[in-house]
C-alpha cells in the first residue's frame, strides 16, 4: 500500500497525485528488477495491466491499446512544448500545469513527468 490516508480523500488531487507518483515509481523498479527498460510504453502497459501481465508477456490487447495511446498523448505533449514557451504568459497556465492536469484527467498518473522536454515537473 502507498498511503494510509483514507479513501474518501481519493478526490483530494495532492493526495491521489503523491499515491500516483509512488505508483509509478514502484512499477519503474519491478521493471527494472525484471530487466524491462522502464519505457513510457511499458509503464503505461503495467500501469493498466498490473506489473506481472506487463513483464511476462500477458497484457490484455486493451491494454496494449492504453499504452499506445499514452505514448501518443506523452509524444504530444512533449512536441506541444516545444512549440510554446515556458511561461505562465497567455492563459495563466503553463504548458506543465497543462500537460500535468490533462495526464491525470486521463488517469495517466505519473505518466505526465516522463520524458518531458527541459521539465523535472
């Protein structure tokens, strides 16, 4: 388990995102024990799979699909960076806080920090 706080506060976006980012840390190192590179592809594979299906061959197509679909959306945003500047000018928000919130609107979790262009956000 990540987190003794209790469910009911699951909607408190602090809280679901730390329980995200330990997620996805814990998938990066079972890949990485298994001898996967922990690719946004595989992440995303064992973050809709489960760690065990991902690594041993034995994700469903849907989640194949997922995780194809997670990679587009992450190459996206990373082209969608560099097309814009860095700043919080033009909307109010920046293209971290963008790419952040539409990657947990997705259920993508931690997703949203890999490889992102001149970021550690």
């Amino acid at each position: 388990m990540y987190t003794a706080v209790p469910f009911s506060r699951a909607l408190d976006r602090l809280e679901s995102d730390r329980v995200a980012v330990r997620h996805y840390e814990w998938l990066r190192r079972g890949l990485e024990r298994a001898g996967q590179t922990a690719t946004p592809y595989l992440i995303a594979l064992a973050w809709n799979s489960g760690l065990d299906a991902a690594v041993n061959g034995r994700s469903p197509a849907v989640a194949h699909d997922y995780a194809q679909r997670a990679v587009n959306l992450a190459e996206e945003l990373e082209r969608a960076a560099r097309r814009r500047p860095w700043s919080r000018t033009g909307g109010g928000r920046s293209v971290v806080q963008g790419r952040r919130k539409l990657a947990m609107d997705l259920g993508l979790g931690a997703l949203h920090d890999i490889r992102t262009v001149g970021s550690t956000a």
